[in-house]
C-alpha cells in the first residue's frame, strides 16, 4: 500500500472526499475550483509535484496546498516557498500533523 493511499484512507475516515491522483496527469483530471486541499509529494512518476502546484496558479484555482517532501536540496525547497503552498511538510509525515494542517486551514 502506498504513503498515498493512507493518506486518502486516513482523511476518508476523517469524513473528507478524497480524490486520489498518482500522477501528473490524473491531479489534472480532478483539478476543479471544487477542491479545497491539494495534498502533494514533489517526486511523481511523470514529473515534479512544482507542475501541479503551477497548474493550481495557472487555473486560478483557490485549492490550498500542503506538500510533503524527503527534498533537501535547498534549490527546490526555496522554488517550493517561492509557490506559496500553506504547508510544507519533511518526510517522514506524521499523520497527525498532515490532519491538523488541513483541518485548520
């Protein structure tokens, strides 16, 4: 099972809609101004999490952000503070703290 996947569990059993996307390409499909979190890992298959996160910006999509990252080339980190996400989270993520940075944004 991947890290992803309880993710989504986690936060269905905490009552929220959750819409799974492992790629660049399936984020897109659920890309709508419907969305209120985008949780998102900088390493995808198909590319960097930073395309997801322009995308956001490009669309004008109000969606909130939180991406986790094991990054600590200081180049990315500082290209990742520079999009604005409300959180920015190290891995390994404790669960709880994913939760309690949704929950209050």
């Amino acid at each position: 099972m991947s890290t992803a996947s309880v993710y989504a569990r986690l936060f269905r059993a905490q009552g929220f809609e959750v819409f799974y996307a492992s790629t660049i390409a399936d984020a897109k499909a659920h890309l709508t101004r419907d969305v209120d979190w985008v949780v998102l890992d900088l390493m995808l298959p198909d590319g960097s999490g930073l395309q997801v996160m322009r995308l956001l910006q490009e669309m004008r999509l109000p969606a909130r952000v939180a991406v986790i990252t094991g990054a600590s080339d200081p180049d990315s980190l500082w290209e990742v503070t520079r999009l604005h996400p409300q959180a920015l989270l190290r891995k390994p993520v404790d669960p709880r703290e994913l939760l309690r940075v949704v929950d209050q944004g």
